[in-house]
C-alpha cells in the first residue's frame, strides 16, 4: 500500500529511532548484530530516500539561443512565456514571434511558486507543491535576454526583444522520472514500516526501464496534467488494440478541449486513432467505456463487503476507498509467493443476473523491470524476434500471457469453485487507470457473491475495487473527430489521426508531441465524462547484442515459469543489496573509503 503523510511520520520517527537508538520510539526488532548492521546501513539509505520522498517535480530543459521556429513552436502548445531582464521578470500574453524579435503584452510581474523565491539552474530538476497551485510550472518558458524594449500603447504594455538578445531559453515540463522515482521511493518505506522489506529492497537496487507506451496529457486550465498511457502492452504490430482511458480534469478552452500525445521513453509508437466519446450523464452516476468498447453505466458502486489477500490478510480498508493506497501483493512476514491478488465479498440482491465491476489500478514497475531482463536475453536476435511478433496471431501472446497471469484476471465463485471470467487489460505503471468489466452472473446463486482478483505476484497495483448491480440506462455520447493536430515541428497530422486506417501518427523519438484541439459538444444540464479512445501500438527500442539465452527463455516462456522468474529476480536483486550492504557497512566501520 501507498504510504498516508500521517504514516511516513510515524515511519521516518521509528527508522531515526531505529538508526540512532535512544531511550524511546525504537523498532522492536529481534535480530542478529550483523543483520541490524544491514538493516541500518538500508536504513539510513530509506530516510534519506523518505526526506525527499512522494514530491512532484518539474524539468528545466535550456539553451543557449532562442529560434524562430523554437518559439513558435512552444507558442502552438500554448506554453506561458516568461521575459527576464536585470531588472525584472514579466509575464506577457498574446506572444507574436518574427524573423529576428518577439514581442507580447504585459500581463503581471512574475509570480513565485510558493517551494522557493528564486529561478531554477539550467538543466535541473525541482520540486513544486501541486497541491498549492504550482502547476502552472509544468507550462511556463523563461527568455533571459540582454535587453527589452518597452512600449506604450491604449490600454497595454508592450514588451519586445530581439532574438540575438536572448542568451538563454528555459522550457519547463513534467519531470516524469524523477516524480515516479521520488513516490517509489516513498511507498519503500511505507513497505518498510509494514514489514514488506523483501521487496522494497530489492526496488532500491532496481533500475527503473522505462518500458511504457503513449503518454496522455490534458489541458486542466493553468496547465496541462498527466491522465495515463494509452493501448499499455500493445508493444508489437499484433497487437494493436483500442484503449478508453478516462481524461479528469479536462477543461474547455476557447470552445476546445486540448490534449497532448507525447512520446518521452526510447520507444517508436504508432497511433492510428484519436477521438473522444463525451458522455453527458445524470449527475452521480458512472460512466466508463470497457476493453470491448461496451459503455457501462453505474448508479450506485458499492465498495467490497470484505477483501484479503490470497494469504488471508484483510486489506479491505486498502481496496475499498478510492485514494491511491494501492496493495501491492506481499504480505508481511510470508515467503514470496507465485501468485498474487485479492479476495473480494459483495452483497448479492435476488434476481440479478449481471453486475459490473470497476475498479482502479495499475500495473508496477517492478512488471516494468521484469519485462525489461526478460527480453534482455534475446540478445542480438531482438530486433528478429520483433519482426516475428509484429506478424504473430495476437491471441498466442494473449494466451501466453494469461498463462503466466500477467493481466489481472477475474474469477467468480460458484458452487464452491473459482471459475475464469475475463481479465483486464494492461493499464501501464505511469498512472492509476479507471476500469470496468461488465461479469455474467446468471450460473452464479451462492450468496453473498465472491469475486478473485489475481495476477503474478508484484505485477499489479490494486486502489480501488467496487461493484454495481443497478440497470444500464442510455447517456448521450457524442462522438469528437480531432480537428487539428499539430506536433513539435508544426507538421499537421490531423488525418492521420481521425480514422482507423493503414496511415498512422509515428513517434520515432523522445519528446516527440503532438498537440490535439477537439471542438466541444454543446453543453447540457448534465454531468459530463470524457474518454480518449485511441487505437494503436509500440515498438520497445533496447540494445540488440549479445548472444541469446535460448534455453532460459524457452524455460521461462512455458507456462507460470514467468512468475518464477520475476520471483527468482527479485530474491536475487535481495541478496545483491544484501551484500552491497554488508560491504558498505563494514567498509564504513574500518574507516575505509
């Protein structure tokens, strides 16, 4: 489970205690001196990690000049600009960029975040307060220039600069890394503090990889938030699907809803289709559109009567409120095991033959890193092996992947046995994802009813389950083609978006973008959703040396050995930082370097 602010005090007292004895607040752990003399050293590198833990952070990326087409660029993604001169720091609004000179009118003196009252160095990283309004951060640009001329005109202010005068241009962005690196890092000690030190161990010594897909961002007003990933999993030609990722927070902006499509991983992502379905649906109720592109509708979700892991644990306080304290699958105090997931009770009223459970979840990184070695063995045969598969009949790797329990499959019981039902899709590690199955219960009379949540162990993030028996009524969904769609370089790829075809919008490099515009349906005097549904796939570009290990991969390729595998490479990353530990720590104690 994801650490409360609350516990991460509470936590970062007893590992001091813990660290520095004292007469009080020390962890009651019964141990050896040389396994307290590991703990201590991962202790201490725990606390540091929680100091900075669980912050949001934004990147500054710089250069030396500032160019026509730069700028116009920034300008089309509607960033906020920002004039630095010696004597002060201006926002401008209504920014036209020339040959040789840009110019705006004055809209406010620059105002501080409330984390600091000073900029940024070029190139770094830094924190902001999300919850306290700074992100409009996330959309600024910052011209540091020699000299600004100022003139007077009826009713404005207005500031120009030549670009010869502009030493240094500063574009800040979502730093998505360091941000997911820093709440990692604060659910390690809230695994710590719950006795999940196994794992979180291991995630300590663990290289982050990377391996996602399309990230999806939306206009929220003062800036553009991150919403999720989009076709998750879809790493090959075969498997190409639609995904319906839900866009919270999205707001109108001079008639339009605006969203971004951007690549930020050593991936090449072909989108085929980007439209949105708005929904206009009386006020509290649900709507979500399923993997098979089926709306459900909701009008009363009903959290789980009871929940436990499959060890027994009751975690029903983790899985029954919607507030991003996820469980993560390990116990405390257990052997690792294979399998993974949640046992879930709800009520059953009579005569029904049909419910529909939603939940939000993700899938973690520790799915991520796995992934990641396993096709590190293929070597040099990689680029091969992706050919092959980009032609592959996608349900073999779909019953491939259910074999080794990589979705997150859902099972009913009836009559005292547990019986398949479907699964969910891959939902991507970036981000919590809303969804929804829609499950036949016309077999099932044993109350109340029972449901089995379960995946590999460690590869799923599980927030919130929940569950709606009520009739489907009938929202107005208003299909939006995107109307312009315009990437970094300003190449208009409108049509290669607004149809499912053979042309596709390809991403072949970070920091690729493309910023979409959808003009917005009339309002109605209803509660209103938003959903992306897109279409597409990704290639993973990884290094392609090496001589393959064919006979560990055809091991781990057979049925259930994946989770073995994941289970046999978090054990060892274990004992690595075990030893590194140990080292470090007797190092220390010799007065050694």
């Amino acid at each position: 489970m994801h650490p409360n602010s609350n516990q991460m005090k509470k936590f970062r007292l007893q590992l001091i205690s813990f660290i520095f004895p004292g007469n009080s607040g020390m962890l009651n752990l019964n141990m050896s001196k040389p396994v307290r003399a590991v703990l201590k050293v991962t202790g201490v590198i725990i606390l540091l990690l929680l100091i900075d833990a669980c912050h949001s952070f934004y990147k500054v990326r710089t250069t030396p000049e500032a160019q026509p087409e730069t700028l116009t660029s920034l300008k089309q993604l509607n960033k906020n600009f920002v004039f630095h001169s010696e004597f002060a720091a201006l926002t401008l609004n209504n920014i036209i960029v020339g040959d040789d000179s840009i110019w705006g009118d004055y809209e406010s003196v620059y105002t501080f975040p409330s984390t600091g009252h000073s900029f940024p160095a070029p190139n770094s990283s830094n924190r902001f307060a999300k919850k306290k309004g700074d992100g409009r951060l996330l959309n600024e640009v910052h011209l540091y220039t020699r000299q600004m001329q100022k003139n007077i005109l009826p009713g404005i202010t207005r500031y120009a600069a030549a670009l010869n005068d502009i030493y240094r241009l500063d574009v800040y962005n979502f730093d998505q890394g360091r941000t997911i690196l820093s709440w990692v890092m604060g659910a390690v000690g809230g695994y710590f503090a719950a006795g999940l030190t196994v794992i979180m161990i291991a995630l300590l010594g663990m290289a982050i990889s990377g391996d996602s897909c399309p990230y999806v961002y939306v206009n929220q007003g003062d800036h553009f938030g991150f919403a999720g990933e989009i076709y998750s999993g879809a790493v090959y030609a075969s498997l190409e699907r639609n995904d319906y990722l839900y866009l919270p927070g999205l707001v109108e902006e001079n008639g339009n809803y605006l969203l971004k499509i951007s690549n930020e991983l050593d991936e090449v992502q072909h989108t085929n289709l980007a439209e949105l379905l708005v929904i206009d649906h009386p006020e509290n109720s649900r709507v979500l559109f399923d993997k098979y592109g089926n709306c459900q509708t909701a009008d009363n979700i009903m959290p789980p009567i009871s929940a436990t892991s499959l060890s027994g644990a009751d975690i029903l306080q983790v899985v029954g409120n919607k507030d991003s304290i996820c469980y993560f699958g390990i116990d405390p105090g257990i052997e690792i095991p294979l399998t993974g997931g949640v046992n879930l009770t709800f009520d059953l009223p009579p005569d029904v033959n049909s419910c529909k459970l939603f939940i939000n979840a993700r899938n973690s990184i520790w799915l991520d890193h796995v992934f990641h070695e396993f096709h590190g063995m293929l070597g040099a045969y990689q680029d091969t092996w992706t050919k092959r598969q980009d032609k592959a009949d996608p349900q073999n790797f779909i019953n491939w992947a259910l074999e080794q329990k990589i979705p997150l499959s859902v099972y009913v019981q009836n009559k005292g046995e547990w019986k398949f039902c479907d699964y969910f899709n891959l939902a991507g590690p970036m981000a919590l994802k809303e969804d929804v199955l829609a499950l036949d219960l016309r077999d099932v009379h044993e109350r109340p009813l029972k449901i089995k949540l379960e995946a590999g162990t460690s590869f799923w993030e599980i927030d919130y389950v929940g569950m709606d028996y009520s009739t489907d009524f009938t929202p107005v969904i208003t299909t939006v083609s995107v109307e312009h769609a315009f990437t970094e370089d300003q190449v208009n790829v409108t049509e290669l978006l607004n149809r499912v075809d053979s042309a596709y919008y390809v991403q072949p490099e970070t920091d690729n973008v493309a910023l979409l515009s959808f003009p917005v349906p009339a309002a109605r005097d209803v509660e209103r959703t938003v959903i992306l549904h897109s279409k597409g796939y990704y290639h993973i570009n990884r290094e392609s040396d090496g001589i393959p290990r064919v006979a560990r991969l055809n091991k781990i390729r057979k049925p259930g050995q994946f989770s073995l595998y994941s289970r046999d490479l978090l054990k060892s990353e274990l004992d690595k930082l075990k030893v590194q530990s140990t080292l470090s720590f007797v190092q220390g104690s010799n007065g050694k370097k």
